[in-house]
C-alpha cells in the first residue's frame, strides 16, 4: 500500500496594530444592481482581458483558508480561525468587526449570535461579495442527514443576516473552501475514507447555484497522499491542479516507502458547456508541499507555485517554479538555490524565508519570467507592538500583486498560542516596503 507524506505547508507572514470596534460602514456606492454581461473569451486573451470586477473571482485574494475583499472603499477580511467578519475603510483607516451595535461585545464570544459581523464559519472561513451582498458558510439545524451546513448572505453593514440554502450533497463534499464565480460557489474537500476496508483519502471539486443551490461534482479522486486542490477563475474556466507523492512499492512496509516524485495535474472546467478536460499531467522530483498554487496568465501561460520545493536528495534546496507545456510540466526557473516558502501572485511569485529567532526577513519576488522584481529584507520588529505579548505564529497566505501585497498572519499573545489574527498591506514604494496594519483581531 503506498502512502502519501504530508508535506506540512509552512504558513505565513508579518505585523499589526489593534483593529476598533467602531461601526461598520455603510454599503458601498454602486455595489449593487444589474450585472454586466460577463467579458466572451476566445484563445489568446490574457486574464486581464476576460476579467469582470463585478461577476469574477479575484485570483490575488484566493489562498488557503483567508478571506480578503477590496472594494473600492473598504476591505473585507475573514480570518482564518474565526467566526467573524471585518472590514476595513480606506479613507479613514477605521476598522473592527463588521457590526454597529455600540454595546455589542463582538468577537469575545465564541458564539454571538446577535453581532452583526458574527458568521457562524464552520469548515470553510470564506466570505464572497457578489451583487452588492456577502456570501458565507454557516452552521444550521441539522437536516434529516445530519447536514448542518449552509449558504448565508448578509449586506456589507453586517445587517439582514439570511440563509439561503442548506448544502444537499454528501458530507464528502461540503467545501472547505468557497469562491463565487459568475453566478456559482465552488469549492474543494479532502477527506478520509474507507474503500474495501482500506483507508485512503478523497478529494473533490464541486460548485453550486449561488441562488437555488444546485450541486454540481466537477472532479474527484483518490488515493494514499492528501490532494488539497487550489483553483483559479479564467472567464469561462475554472482551471484546478492536483498533486500526490509518488511512492515506491517496498513489500507492504508502508512506512519505509520511498519517496519518488510528486505528481502534477491540472483540469480545466468550462463553465458553459459543463465539460471537463484535463490540460497537463507531469511529475517533478521535488517534494513541493501541498496546495501549489496556479496562476493562468494565458491559455498558453499557465504557472505553478509550489509552496515550498526541495531537490530529492533533501540536501540542496530547490525552491522552483513550474510552466505547463505541450501539456507537461517542466521547470521554468528557481531561486538560485535558496530554500523557502512561496506564494503566486498577480505577476509573479514571492519566496519569503521567516526565521522566529531573526528580526529581518529576507524577501524576493520574481515576475513570470524569472527576472528580479524586488529583493530585501523586511523588518519584522513591529511584531512586538501588534498585540500584548506578542510573537509570531504562523504564515497563512501572502496575496496580492508584485507592488502591492497583503500577508495574513497569526500571532501568539500574552503567552497563548494563536492569540491574534493579522493582515498587513506591504506597498513596495521606490524599493523599499511601506507596512500598514489593516487588522488586528482576536480568535473567537
């Protein structure tokens, strides 16, 4: 029997100052009413040319289990770990949980049914913004299955909280994470199971219809390594990659399997015709962690960004990023040998190396060609005064674009493990990175 290694994704980055607890803002301007017609595609555009502000996913935002929203006067953010929504105003710099109850207690409480800003997040901590409202996974009564998740939309103020539909489908596939796309949810899970007495793990791609619900499987499989898939939304498409360690078979001794390769796939789903075509399937001799990102700059140009990478020895690290061509993978350029973790971006990729014990960050960022956007160091010291005792954690996701980027992070506080949620906006202004604390919150 082969087993997969779990290749633990070493998560992300960076500084904060406390968030208010003032009052939510008002919805957006011109957030609502009727949708444009979705830009067509035809071969050669490029994701600029198809890309719909008000019907399409925002691919900069879409890593892990972090919500981030920007509208063009607030920010959205739900934090990994958390229950609760909050926001962020551009102009004034204000920002707490999405509620304008002046006594409320907001995220002090685990369950806080009567805040504004509370979302009930069960598996998936994701908050979409479509048609002026915000979607969110919430828990509900359980149904005759025992299901008891559902689709909620409430308004950008935190007001008229609504369920829309419970989640009809097997529990295999309630989505730990949800993106809106063009009218539909879609989301991925990965689970344990049990085939003929064997244990092994299933992973799945499926969507629903934003308004009745409908269920739709895009794509499953299975096997002994754990496939966490990431997706990217290109107009018409939703590209979704897939990667498993390869294992020697060693006469049943599961443990001293070695380790071969990791194999990559990569579908693509066209929304209109509801087909399905598998674009790439190759396999690397690196160990690249799990959830690699993709970026579809093309039809043509798609990248893959593992979140770390090692060389198959283990003694040189190779932190490598991946090209799909004539529908294999094959490497398109590395970090000259440096080791680290990464993550895609609108443009490029960013290897960012964070050491607990050290106060500066070494940082660089590349465009898809390889050549250098950005490299330096980023003071860490502003960790210290983020929240009372503060200290890093962990590195969820860093998003963005190469001159614009946002790190979530969480922090450990007054001695307690996860004490703190944070999100960052690094601007790289003449070269040099100019941090604004966006949030700070408390863990529900």
């Amino acid at each position: 029997m082969k087993k997969g290694v779990l290749f633990a994704e070493v998560l992300f980055l960076l500084l904060f100052a406390f968030v208010s607890c003032g009052k939510a803002p008002t919805p957006d301007s011109g957030a609502a009413g009727p949708l444009p017609i979705p830009k067509p595609y035809s071969p050669g555009m490029t994701y600029a040319d198809v890309y719909t502000t008000e019907t399409d996913f925002d691919n900069r935002f879409g890593r892990t289990f972090v919500s981030l929203i920007e509208t063009e006067e607030t920010y959205f953010f739900h934090p990994t770990h958390s229950g609760y929504e909050y926001f962020c105003d551009k102009l004034s710099g204000e920002s707490g949980v999405l509620c304008g109850k002046p006594e409320c207690t907001h995220d002090k409480t685990a369950d806080n049914a009567e805040c504004g800003g509370f979302t009930n997040g069960i598996a998936a901590n994701t908050v979409n913004l479509y048609q002026g409202k915000l979607y969110y996974l919430g828990d509900a009564p359980p149904d005759e299955l025992g299901n008891r998740t559902a689709v909620y939309r409430m308004n950008t103020d935190g007001t008229e909280h609504e369920r829309l539909f419970r989640l009809r489908c097997d529990a295999a596939y309630i989505p730990q994470r949800l993106d809106c796309h063009r009218g539909r949810l879609y989301g991925w899970n990965c689970t344990e199971t049990v085939t003929d007495g064997v244990p092994e793990q299933l992973w799945s791609v499926s969507c629903f219809d934003i308004e009745t619900g409908e269920f739709k499987l895009i794509c499953e499989g299975r096997g002994y390594s754990t496939v966490m898939p990431t997706l990217f939304y290109f107009g018409k498409y939703v590209y979704i990659c897939a990667s498993w360690g390869l294992h020697s078979e060693t006469g049943g001794n599961a443990d001293a399997q070695e380790w071969i390769g990791t194999n990559i796939r990569i579908y693509r789903w066209d929304i209109d015709k509801a087909e399905l075509e598998t674009v790439a399937d190759g396999v690397v001799d690196s160990m690249i962690g799990l959830m690699p990102a993709i970026w579809v700059e093309a039809e043509d140009r798609i990248y893959i960004v593992p979140k770390v990478a090692l060389t198959l020895d283990g003694e040189r690290p190779e932190t490598a990023v991946y090209m799909i061509r004539d529908g294999g993978i094959e490497k398109l350029f590395d970090f000259d040998g440096r080791s680290g973790n990464l993550d895609a971006l609108d443009g490029g990729v960013i290897l960012y190396d964070f050491d607990r014990e050290k106060e500066m960050m070494p940082v660089c960022i590349k465009d898809f060609t390889g050549a250098i956007v950005y490299e330096g160091k980023w003071d860490m010291r502003l960790l210290r005064s983020l929240a009372p005792g503060a200290s890093f954690c962990s590195f969820y996701a860093v998003m963005g674009d190469t001159q614009t980027l946002y790190c979530s992070m969480l922090l450990n506080a007054n001695g307690k493990r996860g004490g703190a949620n944070c999100l960052i906006r690094c601007r790289l202004t003449d070269g040099e990175p100019e941090m604004t604390v966006l949030f700070v919150t408390e863990n529900s």
